[in-house]
C-alpha cells in the first residue's frame, strides 16, 4: 500500500502535480504565497489565496500566462481542508471517526482502541502521533493531527482499502487550524486535561476551549466518553455542550460512574485492573502497562470498544496481548538488574503521573529530562520542582532543544527545584552521556526514567533533525 506522491489540494509544493489546486496558506514560519511560482512550476492550476493577501503584479503575470484560475476564499486554512475533502469526495463520511483528545493519554488509548478493534475481527486505520497505519500497512507520522491534504487522501485510500473505523488523536491545535473541518466524529474521547502549549495558546482557557470544540463536531447520534476524574472537562463539556449530547459516558477510577475500574495489582509485571460497566464486568491483566493512568487509559477504550459490539472475552484476550505503544512506558532489562523506562512525559501532569505511578515500585529511582526549546516555558520549573520530588537521582539534559540555548533551558528548570534538592541533580549535555552515567548510577531494582523524546528518533538542535536513539542506547547497554 503506497500513499500518494500528488495531491489533488495541496498546501505544500512538493505535493503539487499537474492539475493541482494550491492553496497558499500563511504559516507559523513560512507565507504560501511565496511558494505560489513553484507550485505553478509543478502545474498547479488553481492558486487559491485568503481575502487581504497582498501579491505582486508579477505573480498576477505568472498566474494568467500559466492558464491558472485564482480563487480568493475568507481563510485559507478552512478552504484546505473543504477542498481537501471535496476532492477525495468526502471518504470520512463513508467510516466511523473515533476522535480521542485530551492532554496526556490520547496516544495510548489510540493504540489500544485499534488493537481491541482489531481483534474484534473489525478493518481500521489509525492515525496518531507515533505512527500511522491501515490495516497492517504503517506510515511515518509528522504531527499528531496530520494536515488536511494529507488527511484525506489517507481516509480515501483507507476506504478503498475496507476500512470501516478510523481511531484518531486530535491535537488542540488542528482544531485551531480547522485541520478536520468537514469531518464528523462518530465517537469523541476526552481523556484530560493539564498545562500544555503556551507557546501557542494565550491561556490554558483557550487551549482547553479548543479541545472541547472536538464536540461540536459529534454526529447527532454520536456518543461522547468524558473522564469523570476530571472534573474541570465534566464542567466545561456539559455547560457548552450539554444539551447536544446524546446520553455521554462517564468513565472513572471510583465507583461514582457510568463505568469504572478498580485497579487490584500494579507492579513492574504490569497491572490486574477490575472494570465494570452498564454492560459487563471485566478482569483485566496487561503486563506492558502500569499505573492509574494505564487503567484510565483501558476504562477509555473499553468503553470504546463497547460502543461497537466487541465482546466481553475478546476485550480481555486482546487487553492480555496488548505490546504496549512505542516511547510509552517501554521497559528495558538493563544487564545488572536495573530497568530502563522510555517514557514521552514532557508536563507537569505527565510527570506527575509517571513519577508518582512509579515510586512505589523502587526504592532508587534516577529521571533524565530535559526540555523542548521554543515551547512551553512555563512549564519548566514545574517539571524540575515535580522530578526533584519524586526521583532520587536527576539528570538534566537536552530534549530539541532547536532555536534555544540548551543552558538557559535547563537554568530555568533548574529554578524549580528547591535548594535543599539540588543534591539530587546531576547537568550533562549530551543526552547519550546522561543515559550511560544513569546507568553507572543505578544498581538492581533501579529504574532509570527516560522523559521526553518517547519514540522521537532524532535530536532537534538549531535546524537541524540529528539521529539518536534512546532505544538503541538502552539496547548496547
């Protein structure tokens, strides 16, 4: 299965074959209407441009002596993805969306929707911030919620492929940028939420009013999952919108509930997690996942999988041979007995949660973090006060730290955590050298905490994407 080099839409030059329609969007670095000659060099016929745009008697010139037709729209972005959509003749219509957003979780739960579904027998296709997939086929993803253009040609394709449901993250973000206009979402998850983003958003008011827009984009008979443990999504989600929601489900750690879990056992084997809903009662067992927010994430997809019929005995089959998800809580067997954790916690929230989840299981615990450069600055010292806390050795380190100076961004970490800590902390650059002196550190029964990169391959310094590996460290280890 090969997805297409030409899209009929295409914001980006190298998309554009003959007959293209390019549509010229200003982005957060680049403006499209730089790149209009080049899309018109590779045949594009239609040049579309926002309402205000300023273009030069030159391009006007290139536009008419290629034969293009330029349509002026009131935002580019919207018309990408209408147009985008149009051109594949809507496939998203033609399968069910499941749409999960939230803060930490959506990745995750992802995965285990698709597997339950899966093994249900059922066709799907996935799209996450780890990788995308239809049926068996996987692809590299770039960004959590894919653009437009890229966007539908991947739900077409999937469709004539046999999909029938589609699990998809859903990033604050591609709603801000009207990346899913057009799509209407059979299933909508909220799994959270916490700080994250205010490198884009104003304030955590409006990062989180742009999550809970996913709803509105819920078919009429569509269900919606919230979490009933956070409070704040329960609150918000009803007032805007309540009255549109048909009969939303309410999962919860605590009895209080449409559907809840008691989680009986987690260790460093995994976890024993009792679920209970309206429909059945489940014992489930997963040795590749742990902690409460591995049993929240389950309850989620349970309760997912519910929705379209999966039974009671392929639910607990498939939850026992869930692999876990790349960069999420992946455990390495280090050769004197410690255990290494690569883990994509970069929030206070998800920090919190791993750290907290952990602590219990070993009684000599070393994190290593750093901090992604141009994002989020606020939550720096959040993290350094949080890791301080909670671990008993801490490295900082780089984590992309792309424009910034690695320094600066580990001072301001550093200003988080409380004097009488420093003792714990440990500064080393080189992100590999951090690994192997973790290593030196520990002894059996540590658990060396890798936060940040997950799955990332590659270390993002000034503009250049440099290869490394966790993983492969952990494996020469």
């Amino acid at each position: 299965m090969i997805l297409a080099k030409y899209y009929p839409v295409t914001s980006h030059t190298d998309q554009v074959g003959i007959g293209s329609t390019f549509v010229a969007v200003k982005g957060m670095k680049e403006d499209g209407l730089h790149y209009i000659a080049k899309a018109l060099e590779a045949g594009a016929t239609t040049i579309v441009v926002e309402e205000g745009a300023s273009l030069s008697q030159q391009l006007h010139d290139m536009i008419h002596k290629a034969g293009a037709v330029m349509r002026i729209v009131p935002s580019a972005r919207l018309a990408l993805a209408e147009l985008s959509a149009q051109a594949y003749n809507y496939p998203a219509q033609k399968m069910k969306i499941i749409g999960i957003t939230g803060t930490k979780g959506k990745t995750t739960t992802s995965f285990l929707i698709e597997h339950l579904l899966r093994s249900a027998g059922y066709k799907t296709a996935l799209l996450s911030t780890v990788k995308n997939k239809i049926l068996d086929t996987s692809f590299e993803a770039s960004l959590t919620t894919a653009q437009p253009d890229y966007l539908h040609m991947f739900l077409d394709i999937a469709y004539k492929a046999g999909v029938e449901y589609v699990v998809m993250e859903v990033a604050a973000q591609a709603m801000t940028l009207h990346r899913l206009a057009t799509i209407q979402f059979d299933t909508v998850l909220f799994t959270n939420f916490s700080l994250e983003h205010s490198e884009f958003y104003t304030s955590q008011d409006a990062y989180f009013k742009a999550k809970c827009s996913l709803f509105g984009q819920l078919a009429p008979q569509g269900l919606a999952l919230l979490n009933a443990d956070d409070k704040k999504v329960i609150q918000a989600v009803s007032a805007e919108y309540g009255n549109s929601l048909k009969q939303p489900v309410f999962f919860s750690l605590h009895k209080n509930s449409d559907m809840y879990g008691v989680l009986k056992k987690s260790d460093l084997t995994g976890l024993v997690l009792d679920i209970q809903t309206k429909k059945s009662c489940y014992s489930m067992q997963s040795s590749n996942l742990l902690g409460d927010f591995s049993a929240s994430n389950i309850l989620a997809a349970v309760g997912v999988a519910e929705r379209y019929g999966v039974d009671r005995q392929t639910i607990e089959d498939s939850l026992a041979t869930f692999v876990g998800v790349p960069g999420r809580l992946q455990r390495f067997v280090l050769p004197n007995g410690a255990i290494g954790v690569i883990d994509n916690a970069h929030t206070p929230s998800s920090f919190e949660a791993i750290l907290s989840a952990v602590r219990p299981l070993s009684n000599h615990i070393i994190a290593i973090f750093g901090a992604g450069g141009d994002r989020d600055p606020i939550k720096r010292p959040l993290m350094g006060a949080l890791a301080a806390h909670w671990a008993d050795v801490v490295f900082l380190t780089t984590d992309n730290p792309r424009s910034e100076d690695p320094v600066d961004i580990i001072d301001q970490i550093k200003k988080g955590i409380d004097s009488s800590l420093m003792h714990k902390v440990h500064v080393e650059l080189d992100r590999e050298k951090a690994v192997k002196q973790s290593y030196a550190f520990s002894r059996p029964g540590t658990l060396i905490l890798l936060l940040g990169k997950g799955p990332v391959e590659y270390q993002h310094i000034k503009e250049v994407k440099i290869p490394f590996s966790e993983a492969a460290i952990l494996r020469e280890l």
